[in-house]
C-alpha cells in the first residue's frame, strides 16, 4: 500500500464512510493514476477534465458513475491532499432521471424459477420479498430474521441505517428449507461464500448479480435485468397492492420522500387509473366503413 493510499484509507475511515464507499473511492483514485501513468499528488485540474471527458467519450459512463468518479477525486483532494476544488472548473454532470425497468408479478414468479441452484433461487426470494438493495443482502445475518414478530432486520444500510422490513411467511418456508438443506449450519451469516456456502465469510455482491442474470437468461427474459430490478418490482408491487408511499419509503430506506414518488410512475394500476385527454374528444369517424 502507497503511502497516498493508506492517507487517504485513513481519511475514509475516520469519516466512517461505508465499505463499499471507500472500496469504489480507492479504485477510482488509482484508476485516475494508471491512466496517466503519474502519482495522483502530481495531476491537477486541467488533468482532472481531461479525465472526465475521457470518460464520458470514450468509456460511456453513465453521468451517475462519472459523478461518483469526480466525487472520490474530490475527496482525495481536498480531505488528502488538503488542495482546493473548484467546482466551476470540475462541474459534476447533469443528472439523467431513467425509469427503472419493472417485471410483472408472472415474470417475477417466472426469473425466480429459473434460477440456476437451489441456493440462487433462495437469493433471488430474498430480494424480492424484502426489497433489500444486493450488499444488504450480502451481510443478513442468522440473527437478523425474526421469525416471531416476522421482521427482518436491515443492519448497516446505505447511509449506515438500521431498519426493518416484513418476513413474508413464503420466504420464511423457504429458509427453513434452505436451512436444513445445508451440508454446514452456519453459525453466522444467513448466505456464507465459499464454493459450499460453508465459509466463514458471507457471499459477495457478485455471486448475487450472477444469480439474477443467469435466471434472466435461463427464464428467456429479454429485458435489462440486475438484482435492483426485485427491488423496484417490490415496491412498485406493493403500491399496486394498495400500500402507500410513507411505507413503501421507510421498507426501502429511502432518506426523502421524493425518491419513491417514482414508483408513481411505474405503476400499471396508477398510469390506468388516469385517462388520455383523447379518450374525452368526440372526433369524426375517419374509417374506411365510413367513407
């Protein structure tokens, strides 16, 4: 470990900054160093746009992804190194608000029967009975599921929130299952790595991404699927269901309401319930019977 490097690990980390966070930091700071082949401490502004046009012209990134870029090189320098920022010479890009890509109930049902293994099937119903984003998931622990007041406990989520969301009878079976299935109980982490899930360690977020994609191929799903898609059926599925969007926001973590207004726009039930001003016309009959 360079000496910049640990600096900066030291900065993350006494911020209590998450994990993941400092992980996606770091990498980004080395990879601002390896593309000009100098020590970050030695690149400056004119360095830095460069850089973002690089990425957005040659590598495509999304404008969410260069934001994160620019923010852990601002982070370096100016909690590291201790140097100005300007942000009228580093402007973070504009934001592009997409929806979210929604399955139906009968796709759902479809992906999660597809899956490859027993144990991605398990992983797969986890995501999409709770809505928990793919690194929550990772780090569920035994204690974490609370079969007699059905709660499952989100700990250390994004923002490092603790909250809790409902345990479906549906999946608590299913644990149960997965449970006695186990050549190993684990002692610790309800999904352990390893080849065997017998490790000491939990899964990483990867062996859930392979297991959503893997089902999406297997089930013949054409549509862009990771495992926050579960987490947009979850809550778009319960607004149909009729839960309002305080509750849908405080399952999901969300810090502002406003965030979960999207699901407003997802939803089938909500988009039907509101007519086209068309429907309201009365317009000639301009069919062929008619001429």
């Amino acid at each position: 470990m360079t000496h910049l490097r640990k600096m900066m690990l030291e900065e993350l980390e006494r911020r209590n900054y998450a994990e993941t966070t400092i992980h996606c930091y770091l990498r980004a700071v080395t990879e601002f160093s390896l593309h000009f082949h100098r020590p970050p401490n030695q690149l400056g502004p004119e360095h830095i746009r460069q850089y973002q046009a690089h990425l957005f012209g040659r590598q495509k990134l999304a404008p969410s992804t260069v934001t994160q870029r620019l923010a852990a090189l601002r982070f370096f320098y100016v909690k590291t190194l201790r140097k100005p920022w300007s942000i009228t010479e580093t402007p973070y890009p504009k934001k592009v608000q997409r929806l979210p890509i929604i399955l139906s109930s009968e796709e759902v049902a479809q992906l999660i029967d597809s899956a490859l293994t027993p144990f991605h099937h398990i992983v797969l119903m986890t995501l999409y009975a709770t809505g928990v984003r793919r690194a929550e998931l990772t780090r569920l622990k035994i204690t974490d599921i609370d079969s007699r007041r059905m709660i499952v406990h989100i700990q250390g989520g994004k923002g490092r929130k603790d909250r809790d969301v409902m345990l479906s009878p549906t999946l608590l079976k299913a644990l149960r299952e997965y449970w006695r299935g186990l050549r190993r109980k684990p002692t610790t982490w309800l999904f352990p790595g390893g080849r065997w899930h017998t490790a000491n360690h939990p899964i990483t977020t990867k062996v859930v991404w392979d297991a959503c994609q893997k089902a999406a191929q297997r089930a013949g799903i054409h549509k862009k699927i990771h495992p926050h898609t579960l987490r947009h059926c979850f809550a778009t599925h319960l607004l149909e269901a009729g839960a309002d969007l305080r509750t849908i926001q405080v399952l999901l973590g969300h810090r502002d309401l406003e965030e979960t207004t999207i699901y407003l726009h997802l939803s089938q039930q909500h988009l039907n319930a509101t007519a086209s001003p068309l429907d309201s016309l009365q317009l000639r009959d301009r069919s062929p019977q008619s001429e």
